[in-house]
C-alpha cells in the first residue's frame, strides 16, 4: 500500500487557469451559500448511495463528463480516508433505513478483473467497518457454490450464490435488509431481482440497460443553471453542451447523416463560445454509446465530415457495448479538455471523484501516457494515482490562493456534487 509521501500533485497548465481561477474563487467565495443549497436539495431528493463522477479540467472549463452508480474504484482511494468512508456509510444507510444491519452487495457478473474484486472487497469492507454485516453476492449463473477470491493484497472475497425465497432475495440464512447494486445491469435486470420485497440501490431502472446519458445529462444540465444563478456564473463553464442521436446503425450506415448534422450544430455552437471567451483552442465532441461504460463505442471528431468518412474499423468500435449490447442510441458531448499532467512524463490525467451518499470521500487521478489532451482516457493503458491531498478537502480555505490543492479538490467536489443531485433526480423521477 503506498503512504500519502508517494502521491504525486497533477500540475495544471499555468498560462491557461485565469477563467478557471475565477470559477474557483466564485465557488469558494460563496462556499457557504453552496453547502445551504445542497443541504435544502437533500431535503428534496435522496442521493444514490454509491456514484462516481468523471471530470475534466481545461483551464478555463470545469465540468463533470460521466456520473457512474456502480463505481468499481474503490480500492484507489486514499487509505488516509477510511474514517471518513466509514461516516458516509453510517450517514447514508441511517437515511434510508435506521434499522438496517445487514447489507448485500451485487457484483458484476461478467468480469474476473482482480482489480475490481479489490474495489469490491474495499467497497465491502467500509461498510462491514461502519457496523453492518455484508455479503457480497453474484448473479453469475454458474456460481451454485461460495467461491474464494484471492486478491493481491493477501485478503480474501468471498462471493455467494443468490437465493430468493417468494419476495426476499437472501444468502443461506443471511436476509439483508438492503440491496445494493454494484452491477449496472447492462443487459437487463435478472428475474431474481424482480418485484422483491427488499429495497435496491440504484432502482432496477437505473441500469444500463434502460438508462441514458442524455437523460442524466437533462438533469445535470438543469443542476448547473440553477447552480450558476445561486453564485452568478456563465454555466456553460460547468456544462459539457450535448445532443442526443436519434435511432442510429452504425454497421449499415443508417442514421448518420443526421448524426453528422448534429455533431455540426454542437460544433458551431461550441465555436460561439470558445469566441467569446477568447479561447484559442479547436472545438471538438466526443461520441458514445448513450447507455454503458467501461469507455467502450467512444469516439472523437473535429467536423462533421469525420462522422460521414467513418470506416469500417471505426464503425465496428462504436456498433458495440459492454454485453455485445448493439449501439443504437448516441450521446454527442462537447469534448472539454484536460490541460491536468502528472509525474517526469506530464502523462495526461483527469480527476475522478466517489462519493457515499452525500458525502465526498476524495477520489483519483485516471493518467494515460499515451493519451493527449483531447483524447478518452478510459482506455486500455491507464493508471490511477490517489488524490494527493493531505486530509479531507471539504472545508475550503478562503485565505488560500484558489489553486491551492485544498481549495481545487473543495471545487472539484462541488462540481461532483452538481452531478451526484443530477442522479438523485434521475432516481426520484423513477421512484415518485
């Protein structure tokens, strides 16, 4: 395990900060006005349990580009903040179900990966250290038997076959008073699931499988409009502009000259404001599948003219998603860029930030040496590098230059927050 010494700082690209710097300094400024605010919307709509968001940071634009329920990141947080991991469990399981003790865990299915077993058991382990009783359990249908997990570490994970008895879905004689989703049911949720008496965190409906980006990105988009009037900011400085494809082949060529004449659209409005706020950068958006992840079916284009001269090799890539789910729906978002570097090789990296309930625990760096700026790095390649602060950052410091690293991670967690409400509000609409 490393020690808080071994983490590295990303340096952010200087010359480029000055409309980052006064986002920041609005949001430490009105930092109290901020936390009331969030505190009269967890009165109103409950947090997901578990989330994740993605960020970028160009400089002069600071935006969440991906919110995942079902983070498998856990083992690369900071060892530093267990406590605070912990509290966030006690806090979120309290407020949905002060009487619980028991809590079952489902994992993914379709992978072996050690590295998400060791989020997994890391996940498991906070919970078990806030004072509940866990399993973790598999909706693999050839699991009939308890299978032990090795993992690097030297610890073990132990997965259980599901068991439902009518309504209750339970382990042997363990019955959990609440389920919790680390699966993102891309292909669908299983019959054992259904009409359980049980509680299930994400809802059923929050997998991928019915699930869409551009749904959730409605509701980011809605959080920052009232975000920036609360502290008087342009909000396009939080919000990566998007459109939704319509019906979409890419194998048989259907539907992309529509694509092509929305990614054109979001090009020239992209353009508009990169003139407007002097930015001397190329507009460009990312293509993805609207529903999935693990940064599979993405693409990235400067012009419309790439969307019609895609090959088949490209074609191939984006027909396809996590499960061999065909892609017929597209999100295309404003690609925002990453001006963040890490270490001697300045490797590209980009903030991850998880959180419990609403709690921010703290989060990583995704790094890609072989990625440039404008480029996903949730690809195949990456490394992950702890946040490097020395304690929790989510008290700013108002007598600390913005850039400070206390004051950074305390924006980074607002923006976090921005599209952890965003998810409570996909959640609500599903649950009301």
């Amino acid at each position: 395990m490393q020690t808080d010494k071994d983490y590295r700082v990303p340096h952010l690209t200087t010359a480029l900060r000055g409309p980052l710097l006064e986002l920041e300094s609005q949001i430490l400024k009105n930092s109290i006005a901020i936390e009331r605010w969030f505190r009269k919307q967890w009165l109103i709509h409950r947090p997901p349990i578990t989330c994740s968001v993605d960020l970028r940071n160009s400089g002069f634009k600071l935006a969440a580009i991906d919110t995942n329920l079902f983070p498998a990141g856990f083992n690369n947080l900071n060892p530093s903040f267990m406590s605070l991991c912990i509290q966030a469990a006690q806090a979120s399981m309290s407020a949905i179900n002060p009487k619980c003790d028991k809590v079952l865990i489902i994992a993914e299915s379709h992978t072996r990966n050690e590295k998400y077993f060791a989020s997994l058991n890391q996940l498991a382990t906070i919970f078990m250290r806030a004072g509940y009783d866990v399993r973790v359990g598999s909706l693999r249908e050839d699991l009939t038997d308890v299978e032990t997990i090795s993992l690097e570490n030297g610890q073990t994970l132990s997965l259980h076959p599901l068991q439902r008895q009518e309504d209750v879905i339970h382990i042997d004689d363990f019955r959990p008073c609440v389920i919790l989703l680390n699966n993102d049911l891309s292909n669908g949720a299983p019959d054992i699931l259904q009409d359980i008496k049980q509680r299930i965190y994400p809802p059923l409906s929050l997998g991928w499988s019915e699930r869409t980006k551009s749904q959730h990105f409605s509701h980011y988009q809605s959080v920052v409009n009232e975000f920036s009037q609360l502290i008087n900011i342009d909000p396009w400085f939080l919000n990566p502009l998007f459109r939704a494809s319509g019906d979409i082949d890419f194998m048989a060529k259907e539907g992309l000259e529509t694509l092509a004449k929305k990614v054109d659209d979001l090009l020239t409005q992209i353009k508009k404001k990169y003139q407007a706020c002097n930015i001397d950068k190329t507009p460009y958006v990312i293509i993805k599948a609207d529903s999935g992840t693990y940064g599979m079916a993405v693409m990235r284009v400067n012009s419309a003219d790439e969307v019609l001269a895609i090959n088949r090799k490209q074609r191939t890539h984006m027909s396809t998603a996590k499960g061999k789910r065909n892609v017929t729906q597209v999100i295309i978002q404003e690609g925002v860029y990453t001006f963040e570097t890490i270490g001697e090789e300045n490797a590209v990296a980009e903030p991850v930030v998880y959180m419990i309930g609403t709690h921010v625990l703290g989060g990583f760096y995704r790094v890609h040496k072989n990625r440039g700026e404008d480029e996903n790095l949730n690809s195949p390649g990456m490394h992950f590098e702890p946040l490097a602060f020395d304690e929790s950052c989510n008290n700013p410091s108002v007598e600390q230059d913005p850039d400070h690293s206390q004051n950074r991670f305390f924006a980074y967690g607002v923006v976090a927050r921005l599209a952890l409400l965003a998810a409570a509000r996909e959640i609500n609409g599903v649950t009301e």
